[in-house]
C-alpha cells in the first residue's frame, strides 16, 4: 500500500511542475491583460484547493458527531492541521 502512495505522490509532483510551466510559458498572453493573465493558471487551482480542505474537514466533523467513530475522528484531526 505504501508503493501507491509512494507512485500518485511523485505523478501529483510531476503534474504540478507540467501544469506550471505550460501555464507559465507556452500559454498565450490575453488580449486585454496581456502577460498578466497567466497568473490565473497558478492561483485558481490554489484557490479551489484552499477552498475544497474546509469543505472536505467540515464533512469529516459531521460524520465524526454522527457515526461517533474515532476514525472520523482522527481524520478530521488530521484535516484541521492542515
């Protein structure tokens, strides 16, 4: 189980560093903003990411007051320190 975590980590790794820099170099500037448009590919995908750790922490605490499991418990710990 370890060598899967170990293989989606380096291909998220991979993935980022790609998404980066085709957004950062080989996308075409804006007609209106220019240059200054290719800060959208790096902030939006932060962005929904920031937003979506909350989300994902608030479902964990619902479960974890409903089912009163200490697995939900400890993700939503986990979820918290993030």
């Amino acid at each position: 189980m370890r060598t899967w975590i170990k293989i989606f980590a380096a291909l998220g790794v991979i993935l980022l560093i790609t998404g980066s820099v085709i957004g950062l170099t080989w996308s075409p500037p804006e007609r209106h903003m220019g240059e200054v448009s290719r800060i959208f590919y790096i902030h939006v995908p932060i962005a929904m990411v920031s937003l979506l750790i909350p989300t994902i922490t608030a479902v964990f605490a619902i479960l974890s007051l409903w089912t009163n499991k200490p697995r939900w418990d400890s993700l939503l710990a986990g979820g918290l320190e993030t």
